[in-house]
C-alpha cells in the first residue's frame, strides 16, 4: 500500500514475496533497514510501524534524493529490495518502570513512532510519557491521524510545535522549534529515559536544553541515521570519530558520542 501524508511524504507498506522471509523478519524500534531499487540505489530508512506486526513493514519517506524521488514514482505492486534490520534499538528494557520522554523533529518521529506503540501495547511497563513533536509547518507533520490516540494513551502527553505557519493554515497548538515545548512539558530527570530523533542541529540544542535542566548524558539517547551507505560498517561514511553509525548505531546513548570528533551534538 502507500499512503500519502503530506505533500512530499509517503508512507509505503511493504510485504515480503518469500513466505519465510515474512515469518523470519522483525526488527526493534529504532534499527533501519536497506531499501534498494534495481539501477538506482539504495539508502537507509526506519521501519515505522508496529513492530509486533509480522505481516508487513512500513517505511515514511520524503521524496528528496535519488533514490527517494524514484520511490515516489512507484506503484502498488513494485518490487523493491530490503536487507536488514541493522543496528541498535531504543532502550526500551531499560526504560521500564521508568517515565519516557520523547522529542522528535520532522521525519524524525519515523524510529520513534514504534516506541509509542510498543508502549501503547505494554502500558503498564512504563511511567508517565511524554511526547514533544515538531515540523516545518503544519502541512509537514506526517502521522497527523494518530495524535489523538497518542494523547488518548495513559498518562501521556502530547505537545506539538511548527516553526512557521501559513496563512491559510488553522494551527492551534505552539509556534516556534521543538526546544521552546521545554516551557510547557511536565518531565523532570527523576526517573526518566529521554528520546531524541531528527535534524543534528535540534539535537544539539535538545540535548543542551535537557541537560541544563538536570538530565544526565546517561538518560538521554540519540538517533543519528546519517551518511549511512552500505549499513554494515565497510564503506566508512556513516564514521563518526571512533565509531560507525550503522553498526554501533543509529541509537547511542548520548554518554557514549559526547564529546566525538566530527559530532556536532
């Protein structure tokens, strides 16, 4: 299936052709797999949707790149390739019996939008959560359809933020990028796990914010899916100081990359 979200994004519903690649396959939230076309190309993405779901896989994209532009044009019923899933997880062991808050920029609630519904499906594992979402303008947030049912969650909060809004636009909620929702958010660093996805440079300024407010490099965890090329740690692009992204990534506790050469975070 592919469905649009917004004016440059789709979602695509991928379901394997060999039946046992179907019942082999799963990832954890947070891991990314390949996506390959014959002639093109292949890049990086984060399976977007449930991962208890073992029928088929979704993937959000913006149509930006080569690659992407040309999945744009496909079909219901076009093949493509997947190898995966690689990489690390959010630590959602670890955050159990704890408070979870997430921030998340544009297409970077993709690897996130997992942890809210794995949450969703084992509530009582978990404390309070708290999700801080952002975008462009209104017209870029994809997923715009589950937001009430992440508020309806227990003992969750949503805060939506965009940076700018059109004049044809209705936008009731916060104006300004992610890090002004640290105004209005409950969270506080007792007992918390905090969550991170999007453009570096929100990144840096959301991990600066969290720390200013008593968080630890330790509680807080980061997704850097970038410059990822062949997935498996041999091309050297995705090389962050001393580490590859692709193999000891994408998610990194932020204790563990502060401070890298080659980070801006």
């Amino acid at each position: 299936n592919i469905k649009r979200q917004t004016y440059n994004i789709k979602t695509y519903t991928l379901s394997f052709e060999n039946e046992q690649k179907r019942r082999e396959f799963s990832f954890k939230p947070g891991q990314f797999i390949m996506v390959s076309l014959l002639g093109i190309g292949e890049a990086a993405f984060s399976p977007c949707s449930d991962p208890a779901e073992r029928e088929n896989l979704e993937i959000t994209v913006r149509a930006v790149g080569n690659v992407t532009k040309t999945l744009d044009r496909l079909k219901v019923g076009d093949v493509v390739g997947v190898r995966g899933p690689y990489g690390t997880c959010w630590p959602l062991e670890e955050a159990k019996n704890k408070n979870i808050l997430i921030m998340a920029g544009g297409l970077g609630i993709n690897p996130i939008r997992p942890v809210i519904t794995y949450v969703a499906a084992n509530r009582d594992d978990y404390g309070d959560v708290e999700i801080l979402y952002g975008a462009k303008t209104p017209n870029d947030l994809p997923f715009t359809y589950e937001f009430d049912d992440w508020r309806g969650m227990r003992n969750t909060r949503l805060l939506l933020t965009v940076d700018v809004v059109p004049k044809e636009s209705i936008w009731e909620h916060n104006v300004g990028v992610v890090t002004t929702l640290f105004e209005k958010m409950h969270a506080s660093p007792d007992n918390t796990v905090a969550l991170t996805c999007g453009p570096e440079i929100m990144m840096r300024f959301v991990v600066k914010g969290l720390k200013y407010r008593g968080f630890t490099s330790g509680q807080i965890f980061v997704s850097l899916e970038r410059r990822m090329k062949c997935g498996i740690g041999i091309c050297g692009h995705c090389q962050l100081g001393t580490k590859f992204v692709c193999k000891e990534g994408p998610v990194f506790r932020y204790a563990d990359v502060e401070g890298l050469p080659d980070s801006i975070l």
